[in-house]
C-alpha cells in the first residue's frame, strides 16, 4: 500500500476519491488525523495530512512516531512525502519541485526514535542514503509520465521551526551543503526507515530562504500562500502518475 503524508498546502487531496476515514491509536500516541482511504485514478492509496486536516499542528509538534507507527500496521509499504522548502541554492526559485536525496538534521528536542528506552535493545540504522532509491526512481518516472519539471538531487536542511530562519542561519546551511530549508524532514525520514518503509519526498520550493531573492528583507506570507497553491496542482498530477505506476510494480 501506498501512502501520502500531505504537508503545507497539501491538507487535503482534491483528486482523492474517499472511501472511509479511520481514527487509530498507536503505543506512541495519537496520529495527527484520520487515516483516509481512498483511491486516486481508481488505485488505493492512504492519506495522512502531517499537521492535521485543519492545519493545526506545527512543525516541532507532530507526533511524528505515531504517524509512521499508525501507517506501518495499516500495511503500508510505501510513502511519499509532500513538504514545502525553502529554496537556498539559486535554481530552487519559488514554485519549483524538488525530490532530495540527502538530509541534514538540525532539529532538538524530537521524540526521533522507535528504539529509545531500556526496554527496546540499542539499533543503529543505517542512514547513509536517507531516502528510498526505488521511491525516488517512482516520483522521477511519475514526474516524467505527468510532463511536470523536477529538479533530482538536493540537500534538505531541517529546522526546528516553528519561526522561519535569519538570513545569517540560511548562509550557515549553505555553507554546510545545504539547497533547500524546511521543518518536517526529521524525523520523519528516519522513524521511515526504522520501519522499513520505502520512504521519500517531493519538495515543494514556496519561497527563496531568507536572505536570497525576493526574500532578500522579508519573505511574503501571501506569496507563499499564492505560489503553494499553484504548485500543489502540479504535485496533484505527479501524485496521480506516481499511485498508476506503484500500482503497476
């Protein structure tokens, strides 16, 4: 089964036919919504919206474990995950997608493991690629099927948020290899693969990081808002070709 965490801008799926929503538990608590069942293009897929279908939820307090907890015993074996990002290396300009192959976490304080406790035996995953191959290789394809641009290939710096970063903070992660910021990579794409879930994102660029571009002052709220919405069409068709071709494996 394939599923899709929705993040900003993504809260609910105007091409997903729903069949039924199922509220769940999970030993690390509550999920940030319902799951949905549905189908897209007649093909099953589950969807979960990360910040909860209101948009309630910011990024530092998603229950990030019960979320891959509660997909992983609904069987599911696939996700995808959809995220805006600011855009730090020049060609991420606002309303680019973008599919990361590499992370790096700046985040603190996250309940980021399945493993802690002195109950649960020490597991080091391995974390070298963080993100799916053939996942990657699927939203590439899908990408390609739909005629929609994608850049392949980033560095995706996560932040704590829930405030955007100073332009001094973006310069640092551009220092450190990064190409793109945002605050719900981590430790999403980890608690993925403690599962073994095949696990990666589309990257939705909804504005230039602070200090570059047109957020050279301040970064624009409405911008983000209006460029977030064309965008997510444009996701909305890879997502279509994407659940085809998954189905098709």
């Amino acid at each position: 089964m394939l599923a899709i965490i929705g993040g900003t801008g993504l809260t609910q799926l105007a091409n997903l036919e729903i069949a039924h929503r199922e509220v769940v538990r999970t030993p690390y608590g509550e999920p940030s919504g319902a799951l949905t069942y549905g189908s897209i293009c007649g093909h099953n897929v589950i969807f979960l919206a990360r910040h909860g279908y209101g948009h309630t939820i910011p990024p530092h307090e998603v229950n990030y474990r019960a979320n891959i907890c509660a997909l992983h015993e609904h069987n599911v074996s696939h996700v995808v995950s959809v995220a805006s990002v600011g855009g730090i290396h020049a060609d991420l300009v606002p309303g680019a997608l973008v599919i990361p192959d590499q992370i790096i976490d700046y985040t603190y304080g996250r309940k980021n493991s399945f493993f802690n406790g002195t109950d649960k035996p020490v597991t080091h995953i391995d974390f070298t690629e963080p993100y799916s191959a053939c996942m990657r290789a699927k939203i590439l394809s899908a990408a390609s099927s739909a005629e929609e641009a994608v850049i392949d290939g980033g560095v995706y710096a996560c932040v704590q948020g829930p405030r955007l970063e100073t332009a001094a903070e973006i310069n640092r992660f551009e220092r450190d290899g990064a190409t793109m910021v945002g605050m719900t990579g981590m430790p999403e794409a980890a608690l993925a693969r403690e599962l073994g879930l095949n696990y990666a994102a589309i990257g939705v660029v909804s504005n230039h990081a602070a200090g570059r571009g047109n957020s050279k002052i301040a970064i624009s709220g409405t911008e983000v808002q209006t460029t977030l919405a064309q965008a997510m069409e444009r996701v909305r068709s890879v997502l279509e070709h994407l659940v085809a071709l998954h189905n098709e494996a």
